[in-house]
C-alpha cells in the first residue's frame, strides 16, 4: 500500500510507522500458545474475603502497637541521625557510646545545660554538653576517659549549634 | 485593580550546594559545584564559585584549572540527598501557609491570602527553614505566581530587601521603579528568544512588558504571553495546583560513561534501569500493563546516528521484576542493531493502575505468581536495608562498564541506616 503524504511530516510518519512495527513485532514475539487449563478458570467469583460469624471480642481493644519514631521523633522535618564514631568515648558517662546513633533535633532551641551536636568551623563535628555563662561559651565532655578536657570557644573562632541530641541508641 | 490574590514563591538558596554544606562543614565557605549526571557540567554553584565566574553548564573539564588555582570543589550529584531535603523544606512550608503548591525540587509557591503581616511571615518561614533544614532560603511575594516570582528574584540578587521581597504590597509608584529596573529576561516564560523579539519592539524591561498592550501582544506571541502581562499588572490567571498528578509512568534512563557498541553491554544497561523502575513501581503501590525500551546514539557526534524505542505489552498489569525484566529484553530484542555507537537506553513502564484494581485475565487465571510475589518484597527489603543494588539480577551485569561517572559523590546522609554522617 502506497500513501501520500506532506514532505514536511515524512519523517514524523516513517517514525511512527517504524514504531507500529516494532509493537507488532514484539507482539508476535510475546504471543505465545496458551493451554487453557479448566481448573484456573475456577476463580472464586467474589474474591473478597467476607467476615462471618461473631466479631472479635478483642476488636474493640486494637491499638496502634508501640512505634520507636513515635517516641523519639518529635519532629519529623527537623530531626535527623548521625553516627557516632567507633572510637569516640568524650560522652561515655552521658551513656553516648562509640558507634551509637544518635537523634538530633535542629528546631529546639539550644540552651546551656543541653546535650549538642557542635561544629567549630575548621575543627569538626562534636557531641557535648552546651555551656554559656554570660559571654563565655564552652563544650564539656562527659567521660571516663580523662584526656577530654573541656573546649571554651575563643574570640574569633565560629561555633555552629546544628541542634539539640534528644536521644541516643546503643545497640547491643 | 483588582488585588485579592496573594502568592508566594519560597525556593532554596544553590539548593544541591546547600544541601551538600549542611553534612559537610568543610565546604562552608569555599566554592563549591554540583555536577551534572555523568559529572559532565556544574548546575550548582555556591555563591564563591559564582564569584570564579563559573557559569550554569560550565563543562567540568574546563574547570579543572580553577579547582587547582582556586580549591574550586566539585561534587557529584547525590539526587538521593536532596530528595530527602526537599521533603522536609516542602513539608516546614506547608505547615506555614493554607495552601501549598510544590512546583519544582526546590521551589514551592504558598497560597498567602489573608495573612496579614506578609514580609514578617516571610521571614518567620525563612527562619523556620533555616532552623530546622540548615537551607537558605529567599521569598517572593506578589499577587500573581508571575509577580511572586519576580519578587523572589529580587529578594534573591538585592541584599536591601532582606530576602524576602513583597510585590504587592508596594505602592505603584514604587512598584513601577522596582519594575523598570529588572530585564525583560528576568520574567517567568520570558526565554531569550523572547527577550530578543520584544527588545526589537522597544519592550526591554518587566515594566515595559507590563505596560504594554495586551492584544498585540497575544496576537504576535499567543496567549501564553497575554497571560504574563495581565500577572505582571498583578491580575492573576493562574491559581495553585494543589495535588501532584498522580505519575502515570514511570521511567529510568541515563546516558552512558562511554559508547556501547555491544549488546550485553546494552542489555546490562536496560535490565539495570527496569529493575529500578520496578522498584519504584512496587514503592508507589502501582502495576504497569506495558514497558517502553529505548536506545539511543549520541546526536551531538558525528557518528552513524540510530534511535528506536519498542513498547511491549503485558498479557497482565504486573509489578514483578523478573516479568518486566523480560518483556523489556524482548523489546530490546527487537530495536537493537548491531554497528552503532550507543550512548542512551532507557526503559518506562506506562499504563499505570494501583496494584489489586486489574481483573485476572481469562487465560492466565490470577496474574501474579506469589513465589515471585515474595522475591520481589524480600528483594526490595534488602535493597532498602543494605543499599541499593545489594541484590539485583545477574543480567544487569556486575562490574557495569557502561555505568556513569560520580566520582566524587557525597553518601545519602539522611536515608541509609549505615552512611549516617559521622561525629565525635
């Protein structure tokens, strides 16, 4: 069969014919004989499972079981994990143990006595207990460890508060 | 005039740079670009790599002597990461404002009719954002989603405002100068091809777009362009799309590292993105009835040029792995030549319904095999535990030769229970 068309759409039509072709081609391919077997077409008419009989008495006592992000994330957007590292013992007394994941909530407002995730800008990540007396800002440590020493921050130094740890898991 | 409507245009400051600096402190500060797939060009820049002189699509190559020169860092993009940061930021705002459109991975508009205070809202939401995400962001004010985007545009490049800039609530006279002194390139639909059609009528600035007359224009530029003058004179034609359509397909392509000229390779590549596909098919709850293949060469070289896609229909809608993973290398069965330099393939699983609404069809009694069935939940259970991948077929091919560069990406921070950020 022979068609005319406009030069302009030419293209456009062979494309479309080419991929007419395709489809069928992979429709033979995936045709294939079927055996009809009587037995599957014994489907259930109403597939749907139908409750009968008394109501569970317990029905009226379901609750939503117990949810970990229920009790630790009290706001979803805001808080986000890290992982403490392997080696990391400065917050071991606070029962923050190397290799534990923590919970940090960016949207509490961080005040002193808190537990932090810090940043000193060019020194790194940390997690201690916030400390401010009038101007002077320090990070105390919690630790059996003695080498971990208090941190007050200097004049000119840039302490980044990313926010409030509200709980860490230890696995086991 | 009439100004009932009020819309605002929140978006994220460099939104994958940002999202980048929020879990790595050491790009505070220092220029810094996202690549493209394939690491091929910056399409985000922090402010310093802006000040380089780094322009969008800069091929990275070209860079190569800024990041020896200038510490210029860059990144691959991590789409895992800023997809997570982009449903928090979309969340936070929808919180603040009766309604909300989500418009692009980074901008959402807000429906601000009625509340009173608008800049202090504004900068309580920008505020909030901050806070909670470590994002900067800008918002634009206006009375049309054309204003309240040119708002943001001023509340993005002129410090003055404080970054968030309200439109409507200019008096006109103020209005008016703000207007004149932006570019008529600067308006939302306004492309560089426009720009240069309406400079040779003299039209060269927003305000000059706005005062212009209407009808001429839409009969030299159509409707579309009608439209934007009558939201510049704060007439809003366009109102929120509350609800994201529901995605009908779903598709998973990308280009390759190299050339592939073999058909293992190529099938590899095709067994690996509808494997993918599948997985997203069974996140969202949905069953396909049919699967596009393509595959493509590189139009941009000067090579034997060759394109063809096949769709292949399934007897049933699926959402089964093995079942899709065959009909696709059947269509790739038929499409493949050999003798071509292949630079793309691509599957798509279209025809869309939620999974359980398709009838059993006559011949094949209940269309899923349970075995398959728990495969499939077992394999997307250790995928979403042990990363990507961990468990795939055989057929996608190991090593993935084809596979594109990242070479330096950052880990998915916030979605993988073992790449968590690390501190002391």
């Amino acid at each position: 069969m022979r068609i005319r068309v406009p030069e302009s759409i030419a293209p456009a039509v062979v494309t479309v014919l080419a991929d007419y072709r395709a489809v069928k081609e992979v429709a033979k391919l995936h045709l294939q004989p079927v055996l009809i077997d009587p037995l599957s077409m014994l489907i259930p008419a109403c597939a749907t499972r139908i409750a009968a009989g008394f109501p569970s008495p317990a029905d009226d006592y379901l609750d939503d079981g117990i949810d970990l992000n229920k009790m630790l994330v009290r706001n979803g957007p805001a808080t986000y994990f890290y992982t403490i590292e392997k080696a990391s013992d400065s917050m071991n007394v606070k029962g923050i143990m190397g290799g534990d994941r923590i919970l940090v909530d960016r949207s509490i407002e961080a005040r002193s006595g808190m537990i932090v995730l810090a940043v000193i800008l060019g020194e790194g990540a940390t997690v201690k207990q916030l400390e401010i007396r009038g101007s002077r800002i320090r990070l105390i440590p919690h630790s059996t460890n003695p080498i971990h020493k208090p941190r007050t921050i200097l004049e000119g130094e840039e302490l980044l508060i990313v926010g409030v740890v509200t709980s860490s898991i230890t696995l086991f | 005039m009439a100004r009932s409507s009020v819309f605002a245009l929140v978006d994220v400051n460099n939104f994958y740079v940002s999202c980048e600096r929020v879990f790595d402190w050491r790009l505070i500060g220092k220029p810094v670009v996202v690549l493209s797939n394939n690491d091929g060009c910056a399409v985000a820049r922090s402010n310093e790599a802006k000040a380089l002189g780094i322009k969008m699509g800069d091929p990275w190559f070209q860079l190569k002597d800024l990041v020896r020169d200038k510490g210029l860092i860059g990144l691959s993009s991590n789409y895992t990461l800023y997809g997570d940061m982009s449903a928090r930021v979309m969340k936070i705002l929808a919180d603040m404002a009766p309604r909300q459109e989500v418009y692009s991975i980074d901008e959402s508009f807000l429906d601000l009719a009625g509340i009173p205070n608008r800049i202090e809202h504004g900068q309580a939401i920008r505020h909030r954002v901050l806070k909670w995400t470590g994002l900067p962001v800008c918002v634009g004010i206006g009375s049309s989603k054309t204003e309240a985007k040119l708002a943001n545009f001023l509340a993005k490049k002129r410090p003055q405002y404080g970054s968030v800039c309200d439109l409507a609530a200019m008096t006109d006279d103020e209005r008016t100068a703000v207007l004149e002194s932006i570019d008529v390139g600067e308006v939302w639909g306004i492309g560089s091809q426009l720009t240069k059609k309406l400079g040779m009528k003299g039209i060269t600035t927003a305000r000059g777009l706005r005062d212009a007359n209407a009808g001429s224009l839409r009969q030299a530029h159509g409707v579309v362009m009608e439209r934007t003058v009558r939201e510049l004179r704060g007439d809003s034609c366009m109102s929120l799309e509350l609800i994201a359509p529901a995605r009908r397909e779903i598709m998973c392509s990308r280009s390759f590292s190299h050339d592939v000229t073999t058909y293992q390779q190529l099938r590899e590549s095709v067994l690996t993105y509808v494997c993918r596909a599948a997985e997203k098919l069974r996140r969202q709850r949905s069953e396909t009835a049919a699967v596009m293949v393509f595959v493509q060469t590189n139009a941009h070289k000067d090579v034997p040029q060759y394109g063809r896609r096949a769709v292949v229909s399934l007897p049933a809608s699926t959402d089964d792995t093995l079942i899709l993973a065959n009909a696709a290398v059947q269509g790739l069965k038929t499409i493949y030549r050999d003798g071509y330099r292949y630079k793309k393939s691509g599957t798509m699983l279209i025809d869309l319904t939620p999974k359980g609404m398709h009838q059993a069809t006559l011949f094949n009694g209940v269309a899923s095999d349970p075995k398959h069935d728990a495969l499939n939940a077992v394999m997307d259970k250790i995928n979403a535990r042990y990363g990507r991948s961990t468990l795939a077929l055989a057929g996608a091919g190991l090593e993935k030769p084809w596979k594109l560069r990242a070479e330096n990406r950052s880990p998915p921070y916030t979605t993988d229970w073992n790449q968590l950020p690390r501190v002391s």
